[in-house]
C-alpha cells in the first residue's frame, strides 16, 4: 500500500519512541500524523492546540516528553509533502476499527477545540476526515460534544 510504505518513517520513529507494546499502534501512528496536520489548519498555530496534542501524544501513547518533540519532529517532516495527508486518511480508513476512527475523530475535536475558537477550515477538516474514514456526518458531530467549549 502507498501510504503504508510512504508514511513508514514515522511509524517507525512512533514504534522506537513508545514505551509500551503498542497493540493499536496503527491507532496511535494515524492520530499523531493527523493531529499534528490539524493544528496549523486554520492558519495559526496556538500554544494550547499544540499543548492538546502534546497531552494526547503523552497519555495515549505514554510517550515521554523528549520522545514527543522527536514524533512531532518526524510528522512535521512528513507533513511537508502534499500527499502524505491523504495517504494517512486513507490508511486510517484501511487499519482502524470503527472504535479506533470514533476516537481519532473525538481526539481530532479536542485540538481544534483547545484554543477556544472553532474556525471553519478545523471542523470542515474533522467533518471530512470523518466521512473520509467512515463516520457519518451526524455521529461526527455527536463526538464533538465531548469536546467542546
């Protein structure tokens, strides 16, 4: 598969920093890449998304902190070609389970929601991300009331 083999560096980097075995490690490898591409979305990056997706990187994959600024490093590589994204949303789509999406997608309204301004491009991102994996628009929108303001 394309976006496996494109998006292997970082996996690998994600699978020498984890602490643990990861037994959903496609789960944890898909939300990083995907967090870490909605942060800058609407322009701007604010330290508080970038707080919410180090917390998520810290407690979903317990991941210590050195190790989080080097997977960050490694993704924001990675994020630099245009279609490492798409690649990614359609691993996801491949490799998670329905559990695993529902959970990226309320992980994915976390950070857009964390600086405490909502743009358009970051719920059109989360809404389409969704739709992309197999979440329906509605249920999409049902994970974001865990997370909004």
């Amino acid at each position: 598969m394309p976006g496996e083999t494109m998006a292997a560096p970082l996996k690998r980097a994600l699978q020498r920093l984890s602490k643990t075995d990861l037994k959903t490690g496609n789960e944890h490898f898909v939300s990083a890449a995907i967090l870490f591409h909605a942060v800058p979305i609407d322009g701007i990056v604010r330290d508080q998304e970038l707080e919410a997706l180090h917390r998520i990187l810290m407690e979903d994959l317990d991941l210590e902190e050195r190790n989080v600024t080097r997977l960050v490093q490694s993704a924001r590589k990675s994020d630099k070609r245009s279609e490492f994204f798409a690649e990614i949303v359609d691993f996801a789509k491949s490799n998670l389970t329905y559990a695993e999406k529902k959970n990226l997608i309320s992980q994915l309204w976390e950070v857009v929601f964390s600086d405490g301004h909502l743009h358009e491009t970051e719920s059109n991102l989360v809404l389409q991300v969704g739709i992309d994996i197999g979440i329906d628009v509605e249920e999409a929108c049902g994970l974001m009331t865990s997370n909004s303001l």
